[in-house]
C-alpha cells in the first residue's frame, strides 16, 4: 500500500478570500449579503464570519461548523486549481493564524503475475 498525506494551510487572509469566493455562489444562502470583515478558527474545524451589512450599525456573526467549511475550502480550492482528491480523507485542524487540511490517499499495490 501507497500512503499519501499533504497537508494544505489557509492562512486568516486566504480564508478571507475563501469566504468571498462562497458569498458569490449563485443561491446560497448561508451567508447574507455585506463586507466580510474578521474570520476566526473554531477548534475542530469551524469558523466564525463576521459580516458588515449595509446600514447596519454592528456586525453579523455566522458560524461555520466544519463540515460547511470544508465545503467552503474545498470550493476555494477549485477556484485557485488546488487538486484535491474526490476519495480522499480530509481533516480540519485549527490554529490562531488559520486552518490546516490534511488530505489522506492510499492506494493499494500489486506485483507482476510471475
């Protein structure tokens, strides 16, 4: 057996960006309309969205739990032509500075008939 582990990092800026990328999917509607301004990690994945609509004089806070998230890095991963295995285990680990997907791939051997 062959085992592959990467393990890609999304920095608070690129989570920023992925983010953005989600709040402009045709009929979501997990996310309103306004200025993302803070994302923050959860432990175990999630993430917490704070949003600036128009007119309103407080932030909106929109919590992610990690399998939305993943959905979420997964999207973000297509738009910037980052491969990601369709059969692959994917885990979510969160840090201060963003969040950590480990992506597991085994892929069984074999050897030549003799």
């Amino acid at each position: 057996m062959i085992v592959e582990t990467r393990t890609l990092f999304f920095s608070n800026s690129a989570l920023l960006k992925a983010v953005a990328w989600y709040q402009k999917v045709p009929h979501q509607s997990d996310l309103p309309l306004g200025v993302v301004t803070a994302v923050a990690p959860k432990p175990g994945g999630g993430l917490t969205i704070q949003i600036q609509q128009s007119g309103a004089s407080k932030t909106r806070e929109v919590v992610f739990l990690s399998s939305k998230t993943l959905g979420l890095l997964l999207l973000f991963c297509r738009r910037q032509k980052i491969p990601i295995p369709r059969d692959a285990s994917k885990e979510l680990n969160a840090d201060d500075d963003g969040l950590s997907l480990t992506i597991r791939t085994e892929t069984m051997t074999a050897a030549p008939m003799r």
